[in-house]
C-alpha cells in the first residue's frame, strides 16, 4: 500500500489525481507537526502553497474570495498593511507587528482546496493522533523531567516535552472536547468497542490536565465548549445528569490533584500580590496592561495608533521601575480585541468579530466537521479574552488550520446537498 502511494505521489506531474493527494498530504503532515515544531509549520505551509499552485484554477479562487469568510481575513491583514502608514513605530517594529496576521491569508486558499478534496478528515486525524503522541511525552517527562527539551526549572515547565504548557493545554482542550461529538454519535449507533476507544483517548487528554500541567486560560474555556456540546447534542434531562456529574468529577480531580489545586489557587494570590505590591504577577499584568490599552484606545478610537505602535505607547506610558507592574512594557497586550483596538481602532475591532461571527456562521449545521469547526472558533473566541490568540503563532495556526479544513469540507458537503447529490463523498 504505501508503495502504491508512493508511486502515485511521483506521477504527480501528468495526473491531477496525483497532484491532489500530494497538497493534501502536505497538509496532513502539517497538521501532524503542528504541536511539536514552528518552523517545520512555517516551512510545510510554504510547500503547501506551491503544491496548491500547480492545481488552483485562477477563476473559481477568484470567485470564492467573494464570500465573508474569506473577504473579512483578507480585509484585515490589508488594514494591518495599510496601519504601517499611520504608525509612529519604527519601520522594523511595524513589520514585525503585521507578521501575525499575515496567516489569515491562508484560510482562502484552505477554503477552496478542501471544499475540492475528499481527506479533510485525515488532517484532523493526523492532529489527534500527533496530540495523543504529545500526552505520552508529557506523562514521560512529569516522570523523569530530565528528558524535557525544555530549560531545567523553566516556570511551567512541568510536563512539557517541547512549546509550552499554555499551547499544549490548548491542543488537549480541543481534542478532548471535540471528541466527545463522536463518542455519542458511535454510542447512539450501537458502536460500543469504537466509543470506549475514543472515550480513552479523551480521558488520557483529560487526566493529563488534571494530575500533569493545565493553563488557567484552558480551565475556562474547557467548562465553555462542552456547555455548547451538552446544548447542541443532548437533551435538557441529559444535561442536568450531566451538569452534576461534571461538579462532582471537577471537584474530586481538584481535591485529588495538587497540580490543579495549584493552579486554582494562583488566581486569587496572583491577583492579591499585584493589588497589595504591585508585583507583575500574571494576573496583575494582564489588568494592567488591559487599562493602559483602553487609555490607548480612546486616544485614537477610529483606526487607532498604526502597526507596531503598541510597544512605543506602553514604553511611553510605563511609570517607576520595570520590576513592577505598572514599569512593564510589552508589545502584545494579552487580549487580542484590544491588540487589535490599539493598532488599528474600532474599524479593526468590527473586522477582527465580523471574521469570528462569519466562520461561527459557517459551522452553524450537523456533522462531524461542522462541529470541530465550531469548536475551534470557541475556543479562540474565548482564549482570546486572555491572550491575543488569533496572532499567536501556535494558536493562530490551530484556528487557521481548523477553520480552513473544517470550512472546506462543510462547504464541500452543503454544494452536494444543494446539487441533489449524495452526502456521500467519493474520491475524484
């Protein structure tokens, strides 16, 4: 079999057949990279591009870049182009600042190509399968940390094998959430041996959480996205057997974990530290840094202060020294609608929750890829209320990744419906 996919693979330039398995595998071995490399995704999306280019066909792209969910990530990227003009930062500084965004310009190209294919799934298969790899890495190294790529007693650093415990806490969130669609759909068909299967793989995610590392962002978003599961999937009875049970089993894992208990516990001290010191603990940060970005705002709320102005202004506003909180200076200012309110103003902020309602939009429907498309929106949605997520390299490429597949195949499945094809998706 791999021989013959092989070979498939070398005659990609005379069959076009050839040429589509070959973006989609780049894809998939993307995909698979994703939670332990960042230059291995940089450079995979670079070959995905130009093995795309070699299928893209000029006049239908174009016309699918008419649609708001490809439009509003091309119009944002082209204000933050356009912000360079206006901004005050130096020019290395505006450059730098408009590279995170630069990613949204992929999604279109994600659109068209999985609207096309039929191995969207074997993406996000090759993600779960790489995710369940990292808990094996990360039960390893809480054993014997000595095996971490990770600097010797880094913060957070506890069972992290390679990126950090804010990024792996997000994989094992969307993983153990999205698999519980699955799970139910088996378990109403009678497929018992598959369920518990896929119920194993989500509880090692959700053991991994509760005994080894979580994020504080994680334990808030988690609650979230399966209260939209238990909505969309269950029945209100369902529910509320449920609701107890969840209380119970999140109270006997805080009792039972003192990783999880730590954890908890870091909010009310972080926040009391700050308060009574003035210490730039990471909730002390974040308020100040949230207060100074509003200030910011209302200087210049229309298109607001330009690419890569953010870390001028906070140098600009910092008071007494760098060791406490209000000396900090940082150029992200770990809310993304506030990143984006700062450089770029309101008109910003109405693209930037025009692209997150259009692709929440998208996911509206049934089926296995709407709802992990709808998950992945969620989940940055609310992840950025406390970091700028939709910039950040490692969760901007989950929902770049998760939004382009996932809204191709949605796409795909709704041109068939309205064709009076099948549902069934055949090779081409």
């Amino acid at each position: 079999m791999v021989s013959s996919l092989l070979s498939i693979m070398a005659s990609a330039r005379r069959d076009p057949f050839a040429r589509m398995l070959n973006v989609d595998l780049i894809a998939v071995v993307v995909a698979a990279l994703l939670p332990w490399s960042t230059s291995g995704v940089s450079i995979g999306m670079v070959v995905w591009l130009a093995a795309l280019a070699t299928r893209l066909e000029l006049r239908p792209f174009l016309r699918s870049l008419q649609r708001p969910i490809s439009a509003l990530p091309i119009a944002l990227v082209a204000l933050a182009v356009a912000g360079t003009l206006w901004s005050d930062a130096s020019w290395g500084a505006r450059l730098y600042a408009l590279s995170p965004a630069t990613k949204l310009l992929l999604l279109p190209f994600l659109f068209y190509h999985f609207e096309r294919s039929t191995r969207g799934m074997w993406v996000f298969i090759a993600f779960l399968a790489s995710c369940t790899l990292l808990t094996a890495a990360s039960w390893l190294v809480a054993i014997y940390p000595s095996l971490s790529l990770k600097a010797p007693g880094e913060a957070g650093g506890h069972g992290i094998f390679v990126k950090n415990y804010i990024a792996q806490s997000q994989e094992f969130v969307l993983c153990t959430v999205v698999l519980a669609f699955p799970i139910v759909t088996l378990l109403r068909d009678g497929k018992i041996r598959q369920a518990l299967l896929l119920t194993a793989l989500a509880t090692n995610f959700f053991l991994n959480m509760t005994f080894v590392v979580v994020s504080r962002t994680a334990l808030v978003t988690l609650p979230v996205m399966l209260a939209a599961f238990a909505m969309a999937h269950l029945r209100w009875r369902t529910n509320v057997l449920l609701f107890v049970a969840a209380v119970m089993l999140g109270a006997l894992a805080w009792t039972l974990s003192p990783q999880l208990q730590a954890t908890t516990d870091k909010f009310s001290r972080d926040y009391r530290i700050y308060k009574e010191f003035n210490q730039p603990t990471s909730i002390g940060l974040r308020l100040e840094f949230w207060e100074k970005s509003l200030r910011f705002f209302a200087e210049a709320p229309v298109i607001g202060h330009g690419t890569g102005s953010t870390r001028g202004l906070f140098e600009a506003a910092a008071t007494g020294p760098a060791v406490l909180a209000q000396g900090a200076v940082i150029g992200n200012p770990h809310n993304q609608t506030l990143n984006v309110a700062v450089q770029w103003g309101a008109v910003g902020v109405v693209i930037l929750y025009a692209i997150w309602f259009s692709h929440f939009a998208l996911f509206r429907g049934h089926g296995l890829a709407a709802w992990i498309g709808l998950m992945v929106v969620l989940q940055n949605m609310f992840s950025s209320l406390f970091n700028s997520h939709l910039f950040d390299f490692h969760e901007g490429w989950m929902y770049v990744l998760g939004v382009g597949v996932a809204g191709g195949m949605v796409l795909q499945a709704r041109s068939r419906g309205e064709a009076g094809e099948p549902s069934k998706i055949v090779r081409p």
